[in-house]
C-alpha cells in the first residue's frame, strides 16, 4: 500500500460527509484537472483519452456521486480487451485493481455509491480486498438469461468436457463508504456517524433531536434518530432539515450539507427489480460491439437507482461509451475514460446522439406546452 493510502484499518474512520461544492461547481473542476486528455467537453459530459489509472489521479477529491465501470475481468483472458492478459498471476491482477480502488475512494463523495463488474471466478478475492476501502452493500449476480443462439460459448460448449459449472453469469460489486464488520453500528454509515457526531457538538440528545421531527419510536427511547445514527434506516428530506435546522439554530455548528450532498441514494420499488439477481439479457452480436458492452437498460436501472438527479456519473472503463449514454439519458452528468483509439469516436457519437435526442425531446415538450396554452387562451 503507498502511504497515503487510506485503507480502513481498527485506527481509522469511515469517510465523513462535508460541505461538498456545488454539483455545477464539482463537474467543472472535473473538467479542469482532464482538461489535457479531453477529447470531449460539454457542460454535461467529458470523455477523456488515455490509462485511466493515470486519469482518475487528476481528479478532485469528492467530485463524483456514482462510480459504474467495468474492468477487464482477468480470468476471461480475451484478446480484444485491453488488459484482459496483462497479469499472468491473479494477484498481480487485484493488486492493479486496488490501485483504482484508492483512487475511488478518493474521489467518490461521501453519500456516493460504487458498482465494478466483474467474473464470478475473481469476485470473491476483489470483494475482500476492496472492503478494506469500501463497505459492501450488495453482490448482484446478472444471470444473462439470453435466447438460443445468442447465448455465446454457454450454447458451444462441451458440457461432457466440463470439470466445473459453467461461469455463464456475472458479478456486480456495489459498495458505499463506511466499515465493514465494525462493531459500532455508526461506523457502518457515513451518514450515521455524520449525525451523531454533529448531534453531540450540539449538545443535543436523541430525545431531544427526535422532538424535532417528531419520529418516535415505539422501543427505543431515542426514537428514530437512533436507527438513523445505526444506520439501520434513513431520514426524509423533510425530516432531515428539520434536525439540520435545529443543530444550526443551536449556534455550536456551521453550515451542514444538503439532504442529496449527505444521504445515499437508493431508489427502488415493486416496479423495478429490486432483489440482487438480475436477469437482463445481454447485448446481442452486432457489427462495431464492445467485446464486453452491457446492456443500456441496465446500466439505467442502476444509475436511477443510485443517483440524485444531474449527479456525475464516473466509467474509467468507458468500452463502447453505454454508461454515459445512460447517464445523459436520465438527466444525470458523465465522465468516460478510454485507453482505446478505436472507441473513442463511438463513445463522443453516443453521448452527441444521446444530447441531441434529449434536446429534441425537451424542445417537443417546451411545443405541447405552448400549444396547450394556446389553446386554453382560445376558450378563456
């Protein structure tokens, strides 16, 4: 590990929430420090060329609020992905990627969220060694549940050949800041521990904060703030600036961040997939694909569920350029890196196309609402 690596070890603490920059101010910082490996810039997305690794370095700290890559995956061994046969021994292979990993702690703000694709044959090793940065949350497993015909070496295959279950899924790790296994429940949330600590600068009890909101609890005395402080649960929007307003009116803190600068995202509902098995099918063979593209409805489902709205959306591992098309298509804003010539143009082709669509589609609303107007004015 380098020096100033910041590794959670029993001495150290979760990541803490601050008073982040504006989200305006974030991305055009962003902009600045890629502003020599640019190939694109627009006030919503920057696709940058060159090693990634190197890339992410430049970066601000604190800048982005979802990080959605996918890395060469290493057991696959393809010959058409950059660094799929770079490390000859697994270990190599997740040392290379716990390099990114402090660097993705480094730059995903506190409430952010962290998704890596990966094999079902490395997952379990990546997981255990990015823990020590990030506190797991989830292990999709994406089952790729492809027609016949369309499902690659799964349909080839020699099964009477085979000497273990064929590794046709894939793995997403999800992970949050925070401490994984800690004792102290506040330790396992950012949020949590942000709470309580500004609680007691304040001098202020649970009690006392729960008088606020008014979220009482029916067991513990300290109400709902004390799940909130666990991080068993999260605060509303209303709920929140209510205490907010109530630890500042104190006059023992300053400014405290906004309600989407301080709580994590997860948006998830009866309609949409909300267990951790996914069943997208994935992109079918089609002249100028990715060797590892994933599906665009996918990468949606996630980026929707994980992020505020004009949030920044990070791939070092842009490929076919999918994520910031998703991204831009939600409202959200994108940074791409690729290390590969040859995807550059389909990735700057993507996102123009993604723009002008959004474009189209705003100036269409922005027409049947002046219409509707115009047609109520007749019959006023």
């Amino acid at each position: 590990l380098s020096p100033d690596s910041r590794r959670i070890g029993d001495s150290q603490v979760s990541k803490s929430p601050v008073v982040h920059p504006t989200k305006n101010e974030a991305f055009d910082a962003i902009k600045h420090s890629l502003a020599d490996w640019a190939v694109y810039t627009s006030d919503r997305a920057v696709v940058a060329h060159g090693d990634s690794l190197n890339l992410v370095k430049q970066m601000p700290d604190d800048s982005v609020s979802l990080i959605l890559t996918d890395p060469p995956y290493h057991s696959t061994k393809k010959a058409n992905i950059v660094n799929d046969r770079a490390f000859r021994e697994d270990e190599a292979f997740i040392e290379w990627i716990e390099k990114y990993t402090q660097e993705w702690q480094r730059v995903l703000r506190s409430n952010g969220t962290l998704y890596v694709f990966c094999s079902s044959r490395m997952s379990a090793r990546l997981e255990v060694m990015m823990s020590h940065y990030f506190r797991p949350i989830a292990h999709v497993v994406w089952t790729k549940p492809n027609e016949p015909g369309f499902d690659g070496w799964k349909g080839k295959a020699k099964k009477e050949s085979l000497r273990s279950w064929y590794p046709h899924s894939e793995r997403i790790l999800v992970f949050e800041h925070g401490q994984y296994g800690a004792m102290e429940a506040s330790r396992r949330s950012p949020f949590g521990e942000y709470l309580r600590d500004a609680r007691k600068k304040c001098g202020m009890s649970m009690h006392e904060l729960t008088e606020v909101t008014g979220a009482y609890g029916k067991v513990n005395h300290g109400g709902a703030v004390a799940n909130w402080e666990a991080g068993r649960n999260i605060p509303s929007e209303e709920q929140y600036n209510k205490m907010r307003d109530a630890l500042i009116a104190t006059g023992k803190i300053g400014e405290m961040p906004t309600y989407q600068d301080v709580v994590r995202p997860m948006s998830l509902s009866n309609d949409v997939e909300y267990t951790d098995v996914w069943d997208f099918p994935s992109v079918r063979p089609f002249k100028g694909k990715h060797p590892a593209e994933k599906p665009v409805d996918m990468l949606e489902h996630i980026i929707q569920a994980s992020t505020y709205c004009n949030d920044t959306v990070l791939d070092c591992f842009a490929g076919s350029g999918s994520t910031a098309v998703a991204a831009l298509k939600l409202g959200r804003r994108s940074i791409s890196m690729e290390i590969e010539d040859k995807w550059i143009k389909r990735i700057v082709d993507g996102i123009e196309a993604a723009s002008d669509d959004i474009h189209n589609s705003t100036q269409e609303k922005a027409t049947q609402k002046s219409n509707s107007v115009s047609e109520l004015s007749l019959f006023d």
